[in-house]
C-alpha cells in the first residue's frame, strides 16, 4: 500500500488513453509524478500526446489502462467525495483562452462564479466574492477594471492570467498549464513567466507545465520529461535536457529553439 504522506501529490503510473479510430494510443504507457511544490515540464511535439495526459490527471479522460493517483490513492476507486476533492485539488488551465472563458461573461463574474460554487462557505456573498476575484486579479498581475471586462476586450496574455485567476479561486494543490504561453509573442511570454515564477513561489503550489519549447520549460522547471508519439523518450533535470540531450528527439526539440536573446529574458 502506498504511504500517503510520503507519496506524490498528483502521479500517472503506466497511463494510456485511446480515442475511438485512432490506430495508435493518444498516450502509452506514460508514467510521472508531481511533489508538493515541484514545477515539472512535459515538452514534445503537436500531437504527441502531452496534452492528453494533461486531461487526464485532471479526470476529463478516461484511462484505457493504468492509474491516476491523487496523494497516493487510485483515482479509479474514488467514491464522490474523494472524486470532488481530486478536482477541486487539480486545476487545468487550458491552452484556448478564447474558448475556456464564457464571452458573454464578464471576466470577474467568471471568477466569481467558480468562488460560488467551489468556495461558498469561505465566500457566501457577492461582495466578498468581488472583493476576492480582485484579490487573485492582483495576485496573478492584472488591473482591476479587467473585472469589468469580456473576454475578446482583453489581450491573449490578460485572458490567460484570467485563466489562473479563477483555477486559484478553488484553491488547488497542482496546477496543470497546458501551453500557456504558446500563443504569446516573446515578449508577453517573459512575463507570463515571470509572473508564473513569481506565483508559484508565493503559493507552493506544485504545477505540471505542458509546451513545445523546451527552452521555456528550462526557464520555469526544475525537471522535465520529453514525450514524442505517445511515449516518454527522456527524462531529468530541465538544464541536463537543454545541455546534454540523451536521444535524437531532444536534440531535434533543441535545435527548433529560435536562439534569440529575449529568451534570455526568461530567465531574469
């Protein structure tokens, strides 16, 4: 049996899921572990499955083999309370900025909303709701009038940080950021990142950060795990893969980075 205080907070163990049609698994055979506080980078290719394994640790696939482990506790077993305390503890923050947000929806109310029906006890009012969507709006960087705001009157990097703001109004243990800053221009990424840094070291809150870029990944994480069709090739310390790739791979994903100096931004 695991020990659950010393196991990972969020693990995949032998993890494959399948969608109907496909001739091969979406992922296979896919195994990692995420501990309290750890930022760790899945990096690999459009297609390769990262994504997929994403989706599945927060629940919103369906292994076709292996297990989901929340705190050392097959997620597969889990009775409804269980179930709601894996979800409320993991929180995904999709790469679609545009489609993860209602755009007949105030951005605050989007927050707000998710206060409502995960936080209502700790808020059980509208003004202490208000008065919390500002408090994570500060918290992730933007201004308050952004509350006011519909998603298509903001940037593609405001509506990301929206995006945190209301997967940290559940208070969540791990955070799973699906290529959050894919669609940014260098610069705008520099502060995503930034901005990310700065929150995960002020909350201790343990993510699973997915890319293409590898160089992204070495500025945020601490270890990382390459994936290419389906699988995970290489695994170790994100500055070991960015300096002395195992497998061709890697080399490959290293030798798509553009080597422009505001990548070294990143790391300031």
């Amino acid at each position: 049996m695991t020990d659950v205080a010393t196991a990972p907070l969020l693990a995949a163990e032998n993890l494959t899921v399948r969608y109907r049609g496909a001739s091969r698994p979406a992922a296979a055979d896919v195994s990692l572990s995420i501990a309290p506080g750890e930022c760790v980078g899945l990096v690999g290719g459009s297609g390769c499955g990262k994504s997929t394994v994403a989706r599945a640790l927060v629940g919103l696939e369906r292994p076709a083999a292996g297990r989901v482990l929340w705190r050392g506790r097959d997620t597969a077993a889990f009775g409804r309370a269980e179930r709601l305390e894996w979800r409320r503890g993991v929180q995904l923050v999709f790469q679609d900025t545009l489609g993860a947000l209602q755009p007949r929806m105030r951005t605050g109310a989007a927050v707000a909303e998710a206060l409502k029906v995960h936080r209502a006890a700790a808020y059980p009012t509208r003004e202490a709701r208000r008065a919390r969507v500002l408090e994570l709006f500060d918290l992730v960087e933007l201004p308050a009038e952004a509350a006011d705001r519909y998603p298509h009157e903001l940037s593609g990097g405001q509506r990301q940080r929206v995006g945190i703001a209301r997967a940290l109004a559940v208070e969540p243990r791990v955070l799973l950021a699906d290529e959050p800053v894919s669609a940014l221009d260098v610069a705008v990424q520099a502060q995503m990142l930034r901005t990310l840094r700065r929150l995960l070291d002020a909350t201790g809150l343990a993510m699973l950060f997915v890319s293409h870029d590898l160089a992204v990944v070495r500025c945020l994480c601490s270890r990382a795990l390459v994936m290419d069709a389906g699988r995970i090739v290489e695994e170790g310390p994100a500055e070991t893969l960015f300096s002395a790739p195992r497998t061709p791979f890697t080399r490959e994903l290293l030798d798509a980075v553009p080597r422009f100096a505001a990548r070294q931004s990143l790391r300031s």
